[in-house]
C-alpha cells in the first residue's frame, strides 16, 4: 500500500509554473502564520527562517539558503522524473478546502497504480496538510486501512 498527500501524479510537456516560496514553505510548518508574503526572496526568507527558535536560530541564513536552493534544485529533478507503475493500492487524501468537489487529484494516480486508489478528504487546503487536524485525520485513516476497516471513502475510478 502507498499514500499520497494531495498531490497529482501527470507527466508534464513542459516545466511547471514555479511556486511563491511563501506558499512553498508555508506547508513545512503546520497551523503557524510565518507572515510571508508571496514576493519572498530567498535571502529574505533565510534571515526570516533563522530568527526562528530552535532548530531554525542555529541553522544560520547561510544553511538555510543552500537547503532552499536544493529544494528547487529537486523540483527540476521530479519534473523530470518517471516512475514505473506502483504494484498494490493507494490511500489518497484530498485537501477538501481546495478541491471541495471531491477527487480530481486522486484520479491522476489510477492510471499509475495496478490497485484501488482510494480517496479521503482532509479538511484542510494543500499547504496545511501537515497542521495537527490534518495529521490526526490522516493517522486515524491509516490505522482503519491497516486494520482492515477503512472509513466511507469509495475506489476512485
């Protein structure tokens, strides 16, 4: 069994639009409000990230800025990637808050998957999947779906 987490598996003709590292970053930290505004540079966000508590405060702006440029470095990497057919089923959990119509994104992996993709809403949107609510909901799916008892979620065709 795989999960996903709100994301689409596609093969793309092109490189995708590069994302805001405000909205990038903002999914790393859960329910906290960093207060970054989309315009964020790197520099920028490295002092911001480093006049964090601990562990931020002891990484320095410098290290910062090297694992935000590995970061986009690996964006190029997955665009570019394809991956071979996952032999078993998937567990998908949708951000509801962006996608309230139910399972788009969990229909991309049906073709990619020799299993039963199943969906699960999470009430929360993409960038705060990793907030406490979300988590709890995700782990609570997961031990039905290893107990052998998931929850209402229908296949996904």
């Amino acid at each position: 069994m795989a999960t996903a987490m709100d994301v689409e598996a596609v093969e793309a003709d092109t490189a995708p639009e590069p994302l805001p590292i405000a909205e990038l970053v903002g999914g790393l930290f859960g329910d906290v409000d960093l207060g970054l505004d989309a315009a964020i540079d790197v520099a920028r966000l490295a002092d911001q990230l480093a006049g964090l508590p601990e562990p931020f405060a002891s990484f320095g702006p410098e290290r910062i800025t090297r694992v935000v440029d590995a970061g986009i470095r690996s964006a190029a990497l997955m665009y570019e990637y394809r991956a071979r057919p996952f032999r078993g089923d998937l567990v998908y959990f949708t951000a509801a808050h962006d996608a309230p119509a139910g399972s788009a994104g969990a229909a991309t992996w049906v073709e990619a998957v020799d299993g039963t993709v199943r969906d699960f809403d999470v009430a929360q949107t993409h960038w705060r999947m990793t907030a406490g609510s979300a988590l709890a909901r995700i782990g609570s799916v997961l031990a039905e779906v290893w107990a052998g008892s998931p929850d209402s979620a229908a296949a996904v065709e």
